[in-house]
C-alpha cells in the first residue's frame, strides 16, 4: 500500500476551544503553544508525516491567523511530492453561509474541496490529543477487512470511562454497538471487552475494559461521502451510530499513550509530566520527529539558578531564579530572585530592543517575561506576558473558577492571558 497516494488527512481544528479559554482567546484551539516550542496541531501533522501521509487539509474557523502563520512557515513541501498542509476555513458558498455546526458539519462543507484531490480513504483526526500513532497500522487494518469505517479505539479501565464514547465489539473487531458518553452503569457494563478481545491487548493490565473512541476515523471515500448526506452534525453523537448495520465498521486498538489535552487542567497537566525524568510521552523518541517552526533561536542561558524537573526551549534567559517542575517557552525571561513551581510558560513571540527597554520604563510598563522576586505556582502564562516586580501568583485559595485583576482561574490552574500586564507588587 502507498498511503501517500490513497490518503487524504483532515484535521479538526475545534470550535471556538471554550474548555480552553483563556488560552483561546486570541488563538484557535490548534494554535495554542505546546511544550515549549510546538503548537497543538504539530502533533497530528506529525503523526501524519511520520505515517507517510503528506496531504493535509485543517479544519478550522475561530482566530485563525495565528494558525495560518505557524502552518506557513512551518510545512513548506517539495513541489514535486504533492504535499501540503491547507487550512480550510468556514467560507460562503452558493450553497450555504453557516459556520460549522459541528465535526461533521465541518467535514460536510470541505468536500467538494477534497475532490480535488484523488484518493480513495479519508483520514479524519481530533486536533487536541498528545499521542504518537503510525497510522499505517490503522490503514492497513482497514484495508484487510474491507472495512467502510475503522475507528481508533483506546483500551480504558471500566471504572473510569466517564466522558468517552464506547463501543462494543464482537470478536473479529466489527463494531456491535457504539454509546457516546454513557452514564448508565448497565449499559458501561454491557461495553466491557471479552476474552477474545482482551487477548490481543499487548500492553494492558489485567482487569475489566472498554474501547473507547480516540476521535480518530479511516472512511473510504464512497462511505463518507454517503454518511454526510444528511443534516447530521457531529461524527460520534450521530454518524458513528447511524451507521451500524449498514456497513463494515470496525475498531482499530490503540495501547501507546494517549491524552486529550482539551482542557485548561488536562493541557497543564500534559505539559507538567514532561518534566518527568521519563515522561509519558517522549518528545525525545528517535524517527518519529514532532516537527514545528525552526526559529534559528539562540541556545538558553541559564545564570546561577536551582533548577528540578525543568524542560526549556530555544532563546530564553533566565538569572538568579529558582525553578521547579516548569516548561519554559521561547524566548521567555526570568528575572532575579524568581521562585517557579508547577509553571507552564509560554514565552515570546520576539525580543525586546534597548529601545523597548527604555520606552517600558518610561511609561511604567513591565518588560516581556516575569519580573525580579517574584512567586509562582500552578500556573500559566501565555505568550507576551508582563510581570512586574514582587508579583506573587497562586491559585490557592481561590474558586476553580475565577477571575479578576487581569488573571483567569480554570480549573484549579491560574492563567496569565496573552500579552497581559501585571502591575508590581500585584498579590493573587
């Protein structure tokens, strides 16, 4: 099989990344900055790349010039290879003026834009997950059982499948029966796998399971043109369902690591656990790059710190400071007498001139990055961001959800906007 010349790859970009917000304010979901130095959407571009597949369009319609730069001058393919990343926004036609309603929807609206190209499967992905797949693997299981639809299904503990789509499967792998976000304890039961399935799990413990639906489908060209001939939204509440018993659908087991990182506490969190001595996912893995925008930044400079558990990114300085369990950004600043404990930060866009440095000061505005003695913790903060002097940031003690002096609180986590400004001595 020569995936390249049968697949095309489609991207969701999301909608207006609400669970995100913050983070989302003045960029779209697949926009927003990733361990350091990569962005949400490298991840799925890399798995396809990594699988061979070089034809990529991104779904998208909320704050998308940052998206359109980083895609622009990241993925810029030999002209004689066919490939590309587009990015397909919602867009009046003769047709329709709507937004995207929805995965579907989204999918539904871009097709005469697909048929451009030839191919004979679709290769749809969620744009928020961290996880390395060749998708091949997928592909050619979906070949072999002359598969309509394959899902990418992951292996979740019974106890702990809340939230998901789960799908029962009989022992060849077709899908039986597919429930999206289930409550009933009955019908979660009904979902676990049995001893045939459980079998072929490499890399599971022992215990009851569900497969639950990754985001991740194979269509064959005919089958997802036919699927969205309707008014259906979205793929897992409604297009996965309405196809059982009209065609060949069947799971594809995932056991590799995994996380939809969609909101604010699972993107944190994500980010954190790379600062693990082995974290779960290996940014570090050899022949399967995660690819992003080379910047030609300089090496970091680090001057008399205490660092524990730190990953940082190209052109960043930091002096005299004290950082522990952090991700810093590109070009981020920290000044002296810092204390940084469970951070996520973003960095900067560009480096400030002498000329910025006076003219911050005369008008009373901090410089890009954090400023001297400050405390940090449990938080992020976004690209641009000022910090003044002596600012302490802590969500503790207040609501997981709040806000108030030019800072955000979701989910437990504090966020420092975009380009915010944080006068000295503020205390949060």
């Amino acid at each position: 099989m020569s995936s390249e010349n049968k697949v095309l790859a489609i991207i969701m970009g999301g909608g207006r990344g609400t669970r995100l917000y913050p983070l989302t304010k003045e960029r779209c979901k697949p926009a927003v900055p990733l361990a350091g130095k990569y962005r949400l959407v490298d991840i799925p571009i890399s798995n396809c790349l990594n699988s061979g597949i070089n034809r990529i369009f991104v779904l998208t319609q909320f704050n998308t010039a940052s998206l359109h730069r980083h895609i622009q001058n990241t993925y810029r393919f030999d002209p004689f290879n066919g490939g590309m990343v587009e990015i397909l926004s919602a867009e009046q036609t003769e047709k329709g003026d709507m937004w995207y309603q929805g995965t579907a929807d989204a999918v539904r609206q871009n097709l005469h834009h697909f048929a451009d190209h030839k191919h004979d499967l679709v290769l749809i992905l969620a744009g928020d997950q961290l996880y390395r797949m060749d998708f091949r693997a997928m592909i050619q299981q979906h070949i072999e059982t002359k598969a309509n639809v394959t899902i990418a299904a992951l292996p979740f503990p019974a106890s702990k499948v809340e939230g998901l789509g789960l799908m029962r499967v009989n022992d060849d792998l077709s899908i039986a029966e597919f429930a999206e976000k289930p409550k009933d304890p009955a019908v979660i039961e009904k979902m676990v796998v049995g001893e045939a399935v459980q079998s072929r799990l490499k890399f599971t413990p022992a215990g009851k399971h569900c497969l639950a639906s990754m985001g991740n489908y194979v269509f064959n060209r005919r089958a997802l043109v036919e699927a969205l001939n309707n008014n259906m939204t979205d793929f897992g509440k409604e297009i996965i369902p309405s196809l059982l018993g009209k065609g060949r659908i069947y799971s594809h087991i995932f056991e590799g690591y995994w996380e939809d990182i969609g909101t604010v506490r699972a993107f944190f969190e994500a980010n954190l656990q790379l600062t693990d001595v082995v974290p779960p996912f290996n940014f570090f893995a050899a022949g399967v790059p995660v690819y992003t925008h080379a910047r030609y930044l300089p090496a970091s400079k680090v001057n008399r710190c205490t660092m524990e558990h730190v990953v940082m990114a190209d052109g960043c300085i930091i002096t005299e400071a004290q950082l522990r369990r952090c991700v810093i950004g590109i070009r981020a600043t920290v000044r002296e007498g810092c204390k940084l404990e469970n951070v996520v930060m973003m960095g900067a866009d560009g480096f400030e001139t002498e000329r910025d440095i006076r003219s911050n000061a005369e008008n009373g505005v901090p410089n890009v990055g954090i400023g001297h003695n400050c405390t940090i913790r449990n938080a992020i903060i976004d690209k641009g961001a000022r910090i003044g002097n002596n600012v302490v940031l802590d969500p503790a003690g207040k609501p997981a959800n709040w806000e108030g002096q030019g800072v955000y609180i979701r989910d437990g986590v504090l966020v420092v906007p975009k380009n915010a400004i944080i006068a000295n001595n503020t205390v949060i």
